[in-house]
C-alpha cells in the first residue's frame, strides 16, 4: 500500500519535547542566544518565563542538549516536589554523591563545597511554578551560595507573577520573556519544520490566508498550533483514503482548519 | 478516530452560528435603512402638502380684510329682489280715476302693461280697494280684472341660467371685475354642485371687494365641500376676527358641529 502524502506530516506535529525539532525562527533564535549567553555570565539564577506555548521547554531542551556537550548541566522536566528527593538527585547527578542519610540543605551545601568544580554546574528546571514555596527557598539559598546556576522556566500567570515576585524577583539577574508567534512566525514555522522533513508538496499548500486562520484559531501558542495541524493532518488522511478527489493540492482547505480546530476544542460548536 | 461525518456536521453548525449575527446585523440595518427613507419619503410628502396649504392660507390672508364699512365703498345689488317681491304681492288694481265718467272707464286694468316702477318698496302704498264703477250692460262681458292674470302677465321672470349666459357674465367679470357679477358667478356654480369654480370665483371676488360677507361664506363652504375643512375654519377664523359677521360665526359653528358637510 502507497504510504499516504499527510502521514509523515501529521507524525512531524505530536506534542513531543524534542530538541532535534527545534525550529529557527528569528524572534526565538534571538532568545535562544541571550539565554546562551546569559548562562556564560557569573549569573546565579536565570527565569526564563511566558506564557503556555510559546516555547520555554523547547528552549530548556534546546540548551540542556547544546550545554551538556561542554559542562555538568542537569535538566529536571518534571517537577521533583520532594525536598529531599530533589537535592538528592542534584547531589547524585552533579556531584556524583548519593548520601545514604536524608540530604539536608547544609549536607548537599558541604559536598559542594568540597567538591569546588572549576564551572558553576547548570540545573534546568522546567515548570517552576509547581516548585513549594519552602524548597524554592531552598533552591535561593544553593543559588546564593553559588553551588549551582539554576536556569528556570515559569509560566506567567498573574498566580505565578506573585511566586515570580516573591522568590526570584530580587535574585534574579536575567529574566527572558517569550511572547506567542505571529501568523509569519507560524508560516515559517510549520514551512521549516515540514521541509526539515522533506514534506515540500505540503508545506508548499500553506497559504497566508491558512497561517491568518491558524495564528488566529491558536492565538500564536506553538503546543496549540501542533495539536491542530496533528488533527488537520489526519483529517487529510482520512481524506486521502476515502474522498481523494475532495482534497485540493495547491492549498489547504479552511474548512478542515476549522473542523481540525473543533476537534481539537479550539472551536466549541 | 476521527468521526469525519460528525465533524462535518459540527462545522456545518459553526458556521451557521458564526454567519448568523452577521445575517441579523444585515437584516437590521436593511430595516433601518429601508425604515428611514419610508419615513423621510413620508415627511416630504407631508412637508409638500404643508406648504401648499401654507402657500394658500397666505394667499388668503395677503387678501385685505374687511375694515369696518364706510358709507362710500357701501355695495348695493341691484335691482333689489326684495323689491321685486313686494311688487309681486302687490294687487294692481285700476287707477281711481274719480274725474272720468263712468262710462268712459270701462277700460279693464288688465290691458295695461305693468311697468316695474323703481320706486323703493317703502314708498308703495296699498292702494285702497275700490270696487270697481258698474260697468254698463254691454261690458259686463267683460270678466273682472283677476290678481293673479295680472301678475302672471305683468311678473313673467325669465331666469335664463344657460351655460352661454354663464359664459357672458363671465366675460363680463372679466372685463369689469364687478364683484357683483363675481358674487353671481359664484354662487351659481355653488348651486350647481361646482364647487372648485365655486372656490375660485369667491376668491376672485374677494380679491375685488373683500367685504362682502357672503362671498367669504360661499368661499369657505366651498372649500368645506372640497374637502379643505381646517382651512374652512381658518379662513372664517380670520373673517370673524376681521369683521365680526354673524353669518360668518354661523357657518363657522355649524362646520364645527358638523352640521354642515
């Protein structure tokens, strides 16, 4: 059986964290490398915050998987809510400790120390905000001592503002904001991300007028402009096996933009 | 799976939902705009019929109104029908000729022709009845001179009312604007049922003498019977308020009753 044209693209848009599928585009590169470079400066915690979807965790895996080729860095996806648990596994993972005892603040501040590593290892937490007050306390005082650079991503909401403020605001010495895409950024976005795949027949089916409807459907959130394009995409499938004649080649159908976007709850009909 | 025929349907509703309040927006806009030119057609045409009414109350009222009557302008119709009246009732009786014998009398009364005397009706006298001398015995043939033989004979009014005497007194307003004949024209054609020529010769009149009562009368019973009641009553308004006729404030009550339609 012929492999169908839209498979291959509709596998490009799962919502799957991969640095592999990080796509340039300006705005983000920009970022990208003031957070680089940020994280070269003796800096001791660095927020990287904004709104659902607009790319923090690809630009956390992004530079967990750029940095870790020259220096300790340690990326936390998830949420370790446990305060010992979590030092545990910074001491194990940086320092090469595993205490048998409970790891205290002062205990993993000793290994620290007498360790004394020539960089400043690098801690990634992804998802900040889900953090308890009293271990992000914790997290200050390590960044404080200059045992660890912490580089964290939050999102912001105005209940995360008020963590943001009460915890970071005075120590945090670089803060990058990211901002959702506008219909260009998502054209070039999809485009390079399908021609990365060598989908070209597709890509080439994106008009201003589908990437206008898109933005305007997904308000630029990149985790909402992939689940809708994942949903149009086997819509295109479903077509291709049981109507091929209703499918257009030179451009993608608004329709199924809007029937993508129903299923995928971006439109309550 | 993707439920491909439910999504259709569900889009199919989408899109009538989203499409509705544009339709409702057109359709209100469509009634307001179609609302608004019914209306301003409605004022104009109302506005149109004002000023023709306007243009002839001022017409009316650019019409000198009456100021009190002065015995110089006094209008006087002739020849007078109460006169004629009088003259009807009267008996003609023989003229007492009391120096005449008898015998030379026997001349009926009735073959003289009875000449209307203009002479004001106030200053007839009744002549006294006197049985008529015995007449001798080869007269007596004769029959009695009969009242009404001699008023039949002598008062035979031919009222010639044809169109071409119509047509000659028009002519003849025209040419002399006597508001008399104005007056005559009118109320003719009033009798007539022509209430427009009515109308128009009432005015006429007015425009040559605007103190003749009954030519405003006639003037607004005309319009009364053209249907122009409110301008009726306006016209008999500023009448009054000019002249203070009673046969103005009359007519005025009894359109305003309804009595007169």
């Amino acid at each position: 059986m012929e492999p169908s044209l839209f498979s291959k693209p509709r596998d490009l848009f799962l919502d799957i964290v991969n640095p592999r599928d990080y796509v340039q585009i300006d705005s983000v590169s920009h970022m990208y490398q003031s957070l680089k470079n940020s994280v070269q400066k003796p800096l001791k915690m660095i927020l990287l915050y904004g709104r659902p979807g607009t790319g923090k965790s690809m630009l956390l895996h992004k530079l967990h998987h750029d940095l870790s080729k020259h220096q300790k860095v340690l990326m936390v996806s998830t949420p370790i809510v446990d305060e010992d648990d979590f030092l545990r596994v910074i001491a194990q993972n940086i320092f090469g400790h595993s205490p048998r005892e409970v790891m205290t603040l002062n205990r993993f501040l000793e290994i620290s120390s007498a360790l004394s590593l020539r960089d400043t290892p690098i801690v990634l937490l992804d998802e900040a905000q889900l953090y308890s007050p009293s271990l992000m306390e914790k997290i200050r005082l390590i960044s404080d001592a200059r045992a660890i650079k912490f580089v964290i991503t939050l999102h912001k909401t105005d209940k995360e503002d008020i963590i943001a403020k009460e915890h970071f605001q005075t120590r945090i010495w670089e803060s990058i904001e990211l901002q959702n895409a506008s219909a260009e950024e998502l054209k070039i976005y999809v485009q390079k991300k399908l021609l990365k795949a060598n989908c070209f027949d597709v890509a080439n089916m994106f008009n201003d007028k589908n990437m206008k409807l898109i933005a305007a459907l997904t308000k630029g959130n990149y985790r909402e402009t992939n689940k809708l394009l994942f949903s149009l995409f086997s819509l295109y499938c479903w077509y291709e096996e049981n109507h091929p004649a209703r499918i257009q080649y030179n451009a993608i159908r608004p329709k199924w933009i809007e029937m993508a976007a129903i299923h995928t709850g971006l439109i309550h009909a | 799976m993707l439920d491909i025929k439910r999504l259709e349907r569900r889009w199919l509703k989408y899109k009538i939902k989203s499409f509705l309040p544009h339709f409702i927006a057109l359709f209100a806009v469509l009634s307001l705009l179609i609302g608004i030119s019914l209306w301003f057609n409605t004022e104009k045409s109302a506005d149109h019929n004002r000023t023709d009414t306007e243009k002839n109350i001022v017409s009316l009222t650019k019409v000198p109104l009456p100021t009190p009557i002065s015995d110089h302008n006094k209008t006087v119709l002739e020849p007078s029908m109460e006169f004629v009246q009088t003259f009807q009732d009267q008996y003609v009786a023989p003229e007492p000729e009391s120096k005449t014998p008898p015998a030379e009398v026997p001349v009926p009364a009735v073959n003289k022709p009875v000449r209307p005397v203009p002479v004001p009706p106030k200053t007839l006298h009744m002549p006294e009845y006197t049985p008529p001398p015995e007449a001798p015995a080869g007269l007596k043939a004769v029959p009695a001179v009969s009242r009404t033989v001699t008023n039949d004979k002598s008062l035979s009014i031919n009222r010639n009312e044809s169109k071409l005497d119509i047509e000659d007194l028009q002519r003849r307003f025209k040419e002399t604007s006597n508001a008399n004949l104005g007056l005559f024209i009118a109320r003719y054609y009033y009798d007539h049922g022509d209430f427009n020529e009515a109308y128009n010769y009432a005015l006429k009149t007015n425009n040559v003498n605007n103190r003749i009562d009954e030519s405003w009368i006639l003037f607004s019973k005309s319009l009364v019977k053209l249907g122009k009641t409110d301008q009726a009553k306006k016209t008999l308004q500023l009448y009054i308020s000019q002249s203070n006729s009673d046969a103005a404030r009359g007519l005025l009550d009894a359109i305003e009753k309804g009595n007169f339609k």
